[in-house]
C-alpha cells in the first residue's frame, strides 16, 4: 500500500471517528433528555386512574347516583387491529368497531365481566396491545326513573383540556348542567413493563390518587318522584312537575317515554338504536322542551288579565247558548251554561263566557299579559335544553299572515288556550306555583347544594324570585275560583276532590291536530299552607277533569296526607 494510500485511509478513519464522537456527544449531552424520556416510556407505561364522579343525592339525603366497578376491554395500539377480529371469534362480547381514524387507547368494550377479564389477563402474552383497565362507571340505581333531570354520560368525543381519552362526561340532565363540579381529577399511576409491553412493576412512587367528584343535593324528593311516576305508568307519552310553591324548588319532574341511563352508556349501539328509532323521542325532556297549547288553565291567565284591566270584575256576567257567534263563524263551547258569572265560568269552564272576554282584551293585551306572567320566555331552570313556549303577538301574526291579514277570531281561540300558543309543563307549574305562594314567581332549581367530600359547600341553589304584576284581590280570586274547581259540585275538576285535603286547581283540555286531545290539569295543595303545585300533561289522554286530575288528586293524598301523618287512605 503506498504512503498517499495509506495517509488517505488514517484520515477518512480519523473523520470516522470524530463525526462518530460527535454523534455520540450529541446523543448523550445535547439530545440526551430526549432519548432518556423515550426509553423510560418505552420501559414504563402510564395508566390513567379514572376519579370517580360525584354521587346525586335527593332532598332528604336518600342516594340516586353513584359509581361501581367494571372492566373495559382496551386497545392500546392502533397496530393491534388484527386482534380484534380474532377476539370476535373467540369472545362471546359484543366489541366497537376499530378503523384508522380512532385514537388510542380506545375502549373496545365495557363491563366485560370477570370471566372475559380473566381470559385477557391469563393470555396477555398472545395479546400484545390489548389490556383490561378496572373502571368507576356511573350507576343509576332506579333505573328509568328521574332519568331526565339525572341525564346521561358518555366517553369523551375528542380530547379537551382536564379530560384524557376515555373519560366519560355529562350529555344531558343534571349530568351536564354540572359537569364542573361532578368529574373529579384523575389520578395516575406506572408501570414498569418489559419489551412486550407485559407489566412488570407498578412504581409506586409515581403513583397519584385520583381526586373524587363533589356530590350534589338534589330538590327532588325520590318518595314523590316514585309516587308520581306509577300514577303516570300507564300513558305512553306525558309529563309532569311538581314544585315547591315556597321556594321553586323542583320536586319531581316526569317525562315519559323515558330512558335507562345505565344502558345509554353500557350498550350504547343497540340500545340507542331503540331510543333514536322511537317516534316519540325518549331522551326529549318534555317538562322543559316540549310546547303544548294549555287549553282552559290559560283562562286563569286571561281572566287575570281583564281583572288587572278592568275589563270585568267577579259580577261581571255573560250569557253561553253553547258558543259564542263572532261573524260568519260560531266558536263553541262545551256545554250550554245560561248566564254565568266570573267565578261560574272557571268553576265550569265555561268557553262563550272567555270567548266574549277575549274579544274584548284583543290578541295584544293577552299575549303582553301572558308574557309578564311568565310565558313566552325561559324560566331559568338549571337543566339544558329548556324551550321558551310561543306567546303569539299582534308583529307574530302580522309576519306570519302579513298584515292585517288575521281575523279577530284568533284572541278567541287564545282567551281558551288554543290556536298557535305554546307553553311548557315547567311554566305551567311555576304560574300555579305563584298563584298558590301568594304572588312571587320563582326560578325552577334542582339542585339545592353541592359539597366536596370533606363536607364543605362549594354551592348553593337559590330561590329568586319576582312579584306577579297582579294585586293581592286578583290572586286571592284566582286561589278561590281554582278550589271551586275541584271542590264544587259543578266544578270540571270534580274528580280531583280529596276527603283528606284541600286541592284548588284547574281543569283543560289542548286541542291536538294530530289526534285525541291532550289531557291538563294544573293544581296545588294544601290550599291553606300549600307545599306542592303541579302541572300534569298527558298527550292523547282526552279532558283534563276525569284523566288528569284523578291523578294529581291520589299523588296529593300519597304524598302530602303521609307528610301530615294521615294513615287512613
């Protein structure tokens, strides 16, 4: 080898060895840290401890909602999907499909039972990528039950802040209302695993416990949410609310059809392909969202509104042939009544006698004096998705008809609470409620308080309110036509008459286009000291006097005569 040769060879070695210098000095001290992380995630394994959520309570401190454990069936490694097809075969569980867009881990099945996790855990090493994770899932002891003021959960969609993939998160109710305050911080824990990702060691060290979710105090008595619940189990599709006239706290709260929130989130496939499939619509909360002409528990408002007016007073008398003629077209009502006055047309219902008085008020004045009495807009209540109601104005008409192009039989229909009004079972109750207080109408709240473990409040339900711009003259006239009634022999609420209590309320029937009438009754009890006011709706149920009130009157004797200590039912 000659010199030049060999000079050439000494120097390309010698490069070598300083570029290898210093590759190797850049690996250890510039990237180092880098590497170091690299090769502990690789040697160790992150795990999620999942906080479980804050439990419910109702008002007298009975449980509604907690935890318990369960196993989930989670892929680790999008490079795993072959797995997955094989455990189908092998696997008597139903598992989530797996593509290229998901994100690991992702959870492939939930609530696997021990047999299924015992398998998985015996044949880890076959099953590279694939783990059982011991889960805190959401457990709703009562089934169907409140299951619209509790709401639902379900894992989170995309990754948030606070949140890791898996987490579950509230989608309605309650559940959602709160969130904040329910979901707790997870906690952590690592693993020490070898080159297949098999664990080794936990590091105990490393580990931190998860931080639970605030428990929250419902307004809800679970006694009277159960009682209202069987009175209303056998229609199909109804809803109802039970307030607490002192403060708007909400009582029960009923919507039916309803859900088992415990399978929304367990068997989510087939069981919300039932739910969705359903032409009634189970996961719509109908006290809150749903908009129902009110029928004649809207004569209370449109009396209230010729009283504040002036328009008539309780001797004012009208004359009912069977209806009333406006023009070519002659308004009916339900039965001849003769000559009634104020107190006769709402103790019977009388339709001629609002007809006259709603022709005199004028779609404005009602629609303005529905509005300041609470309808037409949101109540506040603190669950999602409330609905307003429609308080159809003379500018409504005018851009729905165009101008002048309405006749004056529309304040007709709206002095008995049909034609295009809407309002809510919630805003039902509340109105019934201010009658029955004395004046103020409350915000609807369900959640009375929210403490942490160690006990300390964190929040606190409010009761605010706002007097009605009635006088204390109207409101009393209200309170007595309502117990007449229920308690007079002429009265359309007859069957609401209890031998143990005193009920005042109101009778309606809606009109519905698609079919049978809906079914109303609007009441509160005691009528002296009362305690509870109610708005019951059952669609397709007929007249409000013999449906609606016979119910309404055996949840009073259930729940308040029990309260009073009546044994004799």
């Amino acid at each position: 080898m000659s010199q030049s040769t060999l000079r050439l060879f000494k120097t390309i070695v010698g490069l070598c060895f300083v570029a290898l210098s210093i590759r190797l000095f850049q690996l250890q001290f510039v990237e180092g840290t880098k590497w170091f992380r690299l090769s502990e995630e690789n040697r160790v394994k992150l795990l999620y401890i999942r906080a479980p959520r804050g439990r419910m309570f109702d008002r007298n401190g009975c449980l509604l909602v907690n935890n318990r454990s369960s196993y989930s069936l989670v892929l680790d490694e999008t490079s795993n999907h072959g797995l997955v097809e094989n455990l189908k075969e092998e696997l008597d569980i139903p598992l989530r499909t797996v593509d290229s867009t998901i994100s690991c881990p992702f959870t492939l099945a939930r609530d696997i039972g021990i047999q299924v996790a015992s398998y998985i855990e015996e044949h880890n090493h076959e099953l590279p990528g694939l783990s059982v994770e011991t889960r805190v899932v959401r457990n709703y002891p009562y089934g169907t039950v409140a299951s619209h003021v509790f709401g639902y959960i379900g894992e989170i969609s995309k990754l948030k802040r606070g949140y890791t993939l898996g987490d579950q998160t509230g989608l309605t109710g309650t559940e959602n209302q709160y969130e904040s305050y329910l979901k707790g911080e997870n906690g952590t824990e690592y693993l020490e695993v070898d080159a297949k990702g098999r664990a080794i060691r936990k590091l105990e060290e490393r580990t931190e416990a998860a931080v639970p979710g605030n428990d929250v105090y419902l307004t809800l008595d679970m006694e009277l949410q159960s009682i209202m619940e069987s009175e209303l189990a056998q229609y199909e599709v109804c809803a109802a609310v039970a307030m607490d006239p002192r403060d708007g706290s909400i009582l029960a709260m009923v919507s039916k059809p309803n859900f088992d929130p415990n399978q929304v989130f367990m068997t989510p496939a087939e069981y919300w392909r039932k739910l969705t499939d359903s032409p009634h619509s189970p996961l719509w909360n109908r006290a809150i969202s749903s908009g129902y002409p009110p029928g004649s528990v809207f004569k209370l408002v449109v009396v209230a509104i010729g009283l504040e007016g002036g328009v008539v007073n309780r001797r004012t008398t009208m004359h009912c042939g069977g209806g009333y003629q406006l023009g070519n077209r002659f308004f009916k009502c339900w039965d001849v009544h003769g000559k009634v006055d104020l107190r006769e047309a709402i103790v019977q219902s009388c339709d001629s006698y609002l007809y006259q008085l709603g022709e005199r008020l004028g779609v404005q004045r009602i629609a303005e004096g529905a509005l300041k009495l609470g309808f037409g807009s949101l109540t506040g209540i603190d669950l999602p998705n409330e609905k307003p109601g429609l308080i159809p104005t003379t500018e409504w008409y005018d851009s729905k008809y165009g101008k002048g192009n309405w006749s004056r039989g529309v304040a007709l229909n709206l002095s008995v609470g049909q034609g295009e009004i809407l309002v809510t079972p919630v805003q039902l109750a509340r109105f019934i409620s201010a009658l029955a207080n004395g004046g103020i109408l409350y915000r609807p709240f369900v959640v009375r308080e929210i403490v942490d473990r160690d006990g300390r409040r964190l929040y606190r339900g409010e009761s605010k309110g706002e007097r009605l711009p009635l006088s204390n003259q109207t409101i009393q006239t209200l309170r007595e036509f309502m117990l007449g009634v229920v308690n007079d022999e002429l009265g359309t609420g007859i069957r609401g008459r209890s031998e143990f209590v005193q009920i005042g309320g109101k009778t309606g029937t809606a009109q519905n286009p698609t079919g049978e009438d809906h079914a109303v009754f609007c009441c509160f009890a005691p009528f002296d000291k009362p305690r509870i006011a109610m708005a019951i709706i059952i669609e397709r149920g007929g007249h409000g006097g013999p449906v609606a009130a016979p119910i309404a009157r055996r949840v009073i004797e259930r729940y308040v005569c029990k309260k009073e200590g009546v044994q004799d039912l």
